[in-house]
C-alpha cells in the first residue's frame, strides 16, 4: 500500500464512521434528507468564496460552510412561520441554492475561460485520492469534536431523537440542541464534500438506516452505524485503490485493467448499500426473513390449534370418550380444501396430538389436553367479552378466534379469577360451555386465510 | 407565419425557443408538482432526477445505442424503478419514509456513476448538462416537422405536457380526493395505489423527458417550488394549478432575460427566479404571509389598545368626576410604547376622542362605541360569575380580553343567559 493510499483509507474511514454516527441523530429526527440539502446547498457558497477571495482552501470551506448553515436556516424558519411542509421547504432550498451555485459556476468558468469545467463534475463525484495529511487531520479533529459532544449531549439527544415534544415539555432547548446536530452535520458533510461529492448524503443516511435494523438501544446504533460507515470507506477505498482485488486475488466487480479510474465516493456508497441489503433482509428481528418467518410461525400455530378446537368441539357431546370424527365433518366446519385439512391431519399426527382411527381422525391423550387448553382460553375470552365488555353472546365469537392463540397461561388464570366461578362448568379440564351456538356459520374469516 | 417567424433575427428565434420549452417543461413539471406538495412527496422529483442514471447507462449497454427512445425507456423504468422501491422499503422495510428516500437515490446514483466507468467510460457523459442543462443551445438539436425546423426537446417535452393536462383532466376528482384524504378515496373504492403509482409514472416520465434539456435542477425546483408558491397564495386546487402554471411560464420568461443580460447559465437563472418568487410568496401572501400576518398581527394589537383607551375614558365619566386624563396620562395608563401612541392617534383621526385643552373628551361617536364595550365587559363578568361560577374577583381579566371579540349578537345571547342583564357583579349598571 502506498503511502497515499494510506491517507485516503484513514480519512474515509473515519469520515464514513464520523457521518454514520450524526446521521443516525438525522435519520432518528426524520431529517435524514437535510444531508442532501446540505450537500447541494454548499454549492453557491464555494462559488461565490472562490469568485471573492480566489483559490484558497480554508476560503472556500468557510463558504461552503456558511451556505449549509444559511440552507438550514431558512428551511427551519420556512417551516416554522408558513404553512409549507418540511420536504417542500428543504426541496426549495436545496434547488435554489443548487441553481445559485449552477449560475455562479456558469460565472466562474466564464471567468477562467471554461478552465474549471471539471468544477462542478469533482464537486458532485469527489475526488478522495486528493485527500491530503492536512485533510486527515481535520477530519481527525472534527471526528473526535463530534464525538466529544455526542457523549457530553448523549441524555439531550437521546431524549431529542425519540420524543422531541416530551423533551420540550421538560424543558430542554430543543432547538439549539436540533441546531447543534444540524451544525455538526453541516460541518462533516462540507468536509466529506472533496472527497466523497453529492454522495455525503448517502454515508450519513445508510449506516444509520442499517444499524437500526439490528438494535432497539441508542448507544449500540451509534456503535454500529459507526462501524458500517468506516467499514464502508475503508473497503470503498481499496476497492477503487485495486488493492482489495489484488489481495483477495480476483476483481469482484469485473473492472479488468480501468481499476484505477474508479471513482471513490459511488464505491463507498456501494459497499455501504450492500452491508444495509443484507441486513434488511437477515436482520434477526426487523429482517424480512425474520418478519416473514415470524409470520409463517404464527400462521401455522394458528392453523394446528384451529384443527385442535374443532376436533374438540365435534368431540364435545362425547367427552371424556374421544369419538372418531370424519373428514367430512371437519370439512364442514371450515372453511379448508380437503388437501389443506389433510396436510393439517398429518402435520397433527406427526406432532402427537392426533391419531387416525376407523376412516376418521381422533384427538390422542396428549391431543385433548392440548385442545382443552385452548377451547378453554377461547370461551374464556369469549366470556370476559361478554361480560366486560358487554358485547352479543353471537358477536364474540371472532374476536375469540383470533386472540386464543397468543393469550398466556397467566392471562388466562387471570380471566378465570375474573369471572365468576360458577361460569366456569363443572366439564373435564374446566372448560365452560360454549356461550353460541356452534355452528360452521359462526366461523371467522381468519379460517379463510391460510399460509401461501 | 413560418416565414414571418424565419425572417426573424435568429437570436429572436433562439430566445423564442429557449423561453417555449423553458415554460412548457416549466409547466408540465409545475402542475405534477402541485400533487407532490399537497402529498408532501415533494423530494421525490430529487430522488428521480438522481436514479434515473443507472436506467441511462443500463439501457446504453444494452442496445448501444444513444437514442432519445432508448435514454428514454431506461431511465423511465429506473424512474419508476425507484418510486416502488422507496414505497416499498418504507411499507415493507419499516424504513422511515425520508430514509427509504435517501438510500434509494444514492444508492442507485452510485450504481450508475460505476456502471458509467464500468461499461461507458468511452462515452461521453456530461455530467454538466445533466445537471444544469444546454437550454441555451436548444435550437442546435433539431429535428423536422411538417417542413419546419423545430428543436427536438419539443418533440419529447410537448407530448408529455399534453398528457399530464390529459390524465389531470380524466383523473380530476380522483386525484385530488387521494391527495387531500387518501384513506377516504380508499374507503369510497378509489384505488389510492393506483393513483400514488400513476402520478409516480407522470412524474418520472416528465423528469426524463425535461431533464436532457433542462437539466434535473430546473426540474427538481419546478417540481417543488410553483406548487409550495401556489399553495401558500390559495386553498383551492384548480385555482393553485392554474397559479402554478403562470409562475412556470413566468420563470421561463423572466429566468431567460435575466440569464441573458447577466450572461449566465438560463436552466439555474430560472430556477433562481422560481426560488424568489417562492420568497416573495412567502413574505407577502395575503392571507399566509409571513409580513402579511405580522401587519395583521400589529393592527389587532392596536385595535385592542384603541379600545381599551375608549373603556377607561368612558368609565372615568361613569363615575362622575370632573377629572379628564390627559394624553400622557392615557399613554401611560395602556402600557406606553408605540402601540399606545399608535392607537390614541387612531382614536383622535377618527373623531371618537377630541381635545379639551390638553385634556381628552370622548365624542358623541366615541361614547356609543365606548358604551357597547363596557357592555360586552360586564355581560361577560356577568355570564362568568353566574354560569362558570366564577368569584367575582376574577372575572375582570377574562372580561378585558374577551369585551374586543363579543359583537352585538353575541352580547344579545350573553344578555338572554344572565338573569340580571342590568347590573354586574360589581354592582355597577350595565350600559345598553
């Protein structure tokens, strides 16, 4: 690795860990597109700091600077004092300075006789292998600035982030503490600018969208969205640096000999995008393979224990003999395909808790227990709605079957101590009488719905 | 009429054609952006004019061609690409709406800037004209019709600012119940999805087809800021899509000149002038100004101190002293400072208060306005002490700001509550 290699891969890493940590303030606010004003809005400042005071570096950051802050205060008084909504207050201005810095540039080039043509191409894109020492250093200090003050302003923000009317009822400056993000965002995204471009946006937005995937705690977000957005600089850097190809021995992205030409900041952004992919999807709880396997979970428990109520209560007349029950019978029950209470029948004899007896099914010892639990629970809920709630004894049915799956042991001994005991009939496991006809009418359309 | 349009000067013809297509992608933009304000999806025009580069380059690959049908096609499928992702990282994803936003753009942004060095490094893709444009240059591309040069961005802008009037015309009703209470449109039986993902459609395709020759900024600032504009000047739809529309036209006109004698880049002049033109609403809108309310604000204030001065004049006779305040006094006594001033000014213009020397005297005018003051004043001490049970200790200072609010009719009503409409709680008689 080359030393100025070395450089770049410093100050994107710490700039993508810097940028992930205060996007997450943004993204948890709902401001997340204020980087995106931000990094448009810098656009007139630096026009106008290079026509006034020429090339000079500190000039033109100080512009850039003071733009951002001018952007962000105007949309905030915007949408303070007129009816405009936030997203066309910040689009707004985020245009018109955007086309400010375009009009200013159409000056510049004007100027310099078409010169900087490039200007506004390394503007949007950046340039990170231009990245000097005195660069990291800055971005050093305003890395440990940032995280100097979010540790001294943890409690504000964190209070701030998830709920801003209860922190202004207890009397907290919520605006000079909502400036004080902005203003720090504003400052990491103009120096992240050179080198990452437009694009600033996408590192404050993506890590923090991706750590929250994988934590409901504040302080373990920050950590995480830290570490994704300097992972992503750091392997972002290498990949355009052709280093990670050389060192894993082939080019994962195809790019053949053009490696050295690819642009840092998109690569960045890319490898950040593929970590927040990845977790969308396998995130252990907010995950779509999680959600959707949750969902199927639920789904099928609710299928087992519907197939249970009713062999129960077409086995009710005859209780504590376990009658042999018809698949036909069943059938008219519910509202199932024959294959679809087949595969239940299976599914219940592989789990114990049904046995096939003379051309018909029956509910096994363990099956009965199983089932009186749960018809139980359901009439249970069907009485407490009757009587709490007031509800029609033919109203409660519903309600009933869809609940009886999720209500615990504790909830249920707490309906029994609620009601009276003698509600609850003297018939094997303690089970009251149904309060409504039992009748394939009264069936709910969750029946209907099975898992695709 | 084409030879009378040939013969012209040929810097007329360029401005005629700049400030026509200027004003008809203005427009076609403004009147999309009217349902993007009102369903705070205004960023949405933004995140377009980003993702639509990888649909470029994606589509170049493909057929290898740089055609405007094949630019077109590509980068309306990565429009519409982009509208569903977003819709559905944020329902499916539980991503925050502004967050779905932002991966989304950047993350295909960068997609396309890879895929550019990638696969069409060779080709030269501006990056300045797809942001700011070559609307100064839009008479060079041209194409012909019916014997007659015209520039090709009319070709592809006009169609499509016919069909969004068309759809807004067929899709009037449903388009603004989905826009203003999406959840009733649903309940009466209107697809809201289907509305969402048609307007989503327009505004990808009106992007697309704007952006080759104005540039995204120009279009992301018409999609956003005619409509805000609009929206603060009325509360009616037809009539915020008809303002909407001549501020488009008139950003075109005026961005154009302005760019012209600046001698600077048109699309971002325009986008500028748009932008003030935002400001000025902002500042000066009749009823939603920021100036407007404060003028509003301030002649409120003076009324109430006006006719505070006119109550305590009137009771000073009431008690029958011979003693008159005299102007420093009557300042004093509302509070100093200008509004004081401003409102005994007003008191003394309109004939309700004369001198007497260098004391005050309430006219004849003055007493009767006076009268039906200390009226509404006590009634309402009157209605508070008997039907809130209020003491009667209290009910000064609720009477003080309630007397300015309480017209004629009002007072009628209060005076059929109360059971003694002639004396207050204090005693005193009430004026009728």
């Amino acid at each position: 690795m080359t030393y100025p290699t070395l450089i770049v891969l410093v100050g994107t890493t710490l700039l993508g860990s810097t940028a992930g940590v205060l996007g997450s303030f943004a993204v948890l606010r709902r401001r997340a597109l204020v980087g995106d004003l931000l990094s448009h809005a810098a656009l007139p400042g630096l026009c106008l700091a290079f026509l006034v005071l020429g090339r000079s570096f500190s000039g033109m950051v100080a512009g850039a600077l003071l733009a951002g802050l001018v952007a962000i205060g105007l949309m905030t008084l915007v949408c303070r004092f007129t009816r405009t909504k936030e997203d066309a207050a910040l689009g707004i201005v985020l245009s018109t300075f955007f086309a400010a810095g375009v009009v200013l540039l159409s000056v510049i080039q004007k100027q310099t006789g078409g010169g900087s043509r490039a200007g506004l191409e390394s503007y949007i894109f950046g340039q990170a292998a231009g990245m000097n020492l005195r660069d990291v250093w800055m971005i050093a200090g305003l890395s440990l600035a940032s995280l100097v003050m979010v540790l001294l302003l943890y409690k504000e923000l964190k209070l701030l982030s998830f709920d801003p009317g209860f922190a202004r009822a207890q009397g907290w400056p919520t605006f000079l503490l909502d400036m004080t993000i902005m203003g720090t965002l504003c400052v990491v995204t103009v120096v992240g600018l050179p080198a990452v471009g437009i694009l600033m946006v996408a590192l404050l937005i993506i890590p923090a969208a991706t750590a929250r995937f994988w934590t409901e705690r504040l302080s373990l977000m920050l950590v995480l969205a830290a570490m994704v957005g300097g992972m992503a600089g750091a392997v972002g850097t290498l990949l355009s640096a052709g280093l990670l190809q050389e060192w894993i021995g082939f080019d994962p992205l195809a790019f053949g000999d053009r490696t050295k030409n690819l642009p840092t900041g998109p690569l960045i952004v890319l490898c950040a995008t593929a970590v927040f992919l990845a977790s969308l999807l396998f995130a252990p709880r907010r995950g779509i393979v999680a959600r959707a396997a949750a969902g199927l979970r639920l789904r099928a428990k609710t299928a087992r224990e519907h197939l249970l109520r009713t062999l129960f209560e077409l086995s009710e007349p005859h209780l504590p003999e376990r009658p042999v029950v018809t698949l036909e019978q069943l059938l008219a029950q519910r509202a199932w395909s024959r294959a679809w209470a087949r595969w239940l029948v299976w599914w219940g004899q592989r789990r114990g808790s049904v046995e096939r007896a003379g051309g018909g099914v029956r509910l096994t010892e363990a099956g009965l227990g199983r089932a009186t639990k749960l018809v139980r629970a359901h009439r249970l809920w069907e009485l407490f709605l009757i009587r709490g709630a007031n509800i029609a004894p033919d109203h409660v049915h519903r309600d009933a079957d869809a609940i009886e799956h999720l209500l615990t042991p504790e909830l249920v001994a707490e309906l029994e101590a609620q009601l009276e005991p003698a509600a609850v009939a003297e018939l094997p496991g303690g089970v009251p009488e149904s309060p409504h006809e039992i009748s394939p009418h009264n069936t709910s359309p969750h029946d209907e719905e099975r898992p695709a | 009429m084409i030879e009378w349009f040939t013969s012209l000067d040929p810097n007329t013809q360029t401005a005629f054609w700049i400030i026509l297509i200027g004003a008809m992608t203005n427009t076609a933009c403004a009147l999309l952006g009217c349902y993007l304000v009102l369903r705070r999806m205004s960023m949405l025009g933004d995140a377009l004019s980003h993702a639509v580069l990888p649909g470029l380059v994606v589509a170049f690959v493909l057929t290898g061609s740089l055609g405007i049908y094949t630019m077109f096609i590509g980068a309306l499928a990565a429009g519409i690409l982009t509208a569903v992702l977003v819709h559905w990282l944020h329902r499916g994803g539980g991503v925050p709406e502004d967050a779905s936003m932002g991966v989304v753009f950047t993350a295909l942004f960068a997609l396309g800037v890879v895929l550019i060095k990638r696969y069409a490094s060779a080709v030269d893709l501006d990056i300045d004209c797809v942001f700011s444009g070559v609307l100064d240059m839009v008479d060079l591309n041209t194409v012909r019709i019916g014997g007659f040069d015209v520039p090709r961005a009319l070709v592809s802008i006009g169609p499509v600012l016919a069909l969004n009037v068309l759809v807004i015309l067929l899709f009037w009703k449903e388009l603004l119940l989905s826009s203003f209470d999406s959840g009733l449109a649903t309940a009466m039986g209107f697809k809201a999805g289907f509305f969402h993902y048609l307007l989503m459609v327009l505004v990808a395709m009106t992007t697309v087809a704007s952006f080759e020759q104005v540039g995204s900024i120009l279009v992301v600032a018409m999609l956003i800021a005619p409509g805000a504009t609009a929206h603060l000047l009325t509360d009616k739809l037809g009539r915020m899509m008809g303002i909407a529309a001549g501020l488009a036209v008139a950003s075109a006109v005026l961005g154009h000149f302005a760019a012209v004698y600046l001698n600077v880049n048109t699309a971002g002049m325009m986008a500028v002038v748009v932008g003030l033109f935002y400001l000025a609403a902002v500042l000066l809108a009749p009823r939603y100004g920021v100036l407007s309310a404060l003028v509003r604000n301030l002649q409120m204030s003076v009324r109430v101190v006006r006719e505070d001065l006119l109550g305590m004049l009137y009771r000073l006779e009431e008690l029958g002293v011979e003693r008159r305040l005299g102007r420093g006094e009557a300042i004093e006594a509302v509070g100093r400072g200008p509004l004081a001033r401003l409102a005994l000014r007003g008191l003394l213009r309109r004939g309700d208060v004369k001198r007497e020397g260098h004391l005050l005297e309430l006219t004849d005018r003055g007493r009767e306005q006076a009268t039906g003051l200390v009226r509404a004043h006590r009634l309402w001490e009157a209605y508070l002490v008997e039907h809130l049970g209020l003491p009667p200790d209290h009910v000064h200072e609720p009477a003080m700001r309630t007397e300015h609010y309480l017209g004629a009719a009002l007072q009628e009503r209060v005076a059929a509550e109360v059971a003694d409409a002639e004396t207050d709680p204090h005693g005193r008689e009430i004026p009728s």
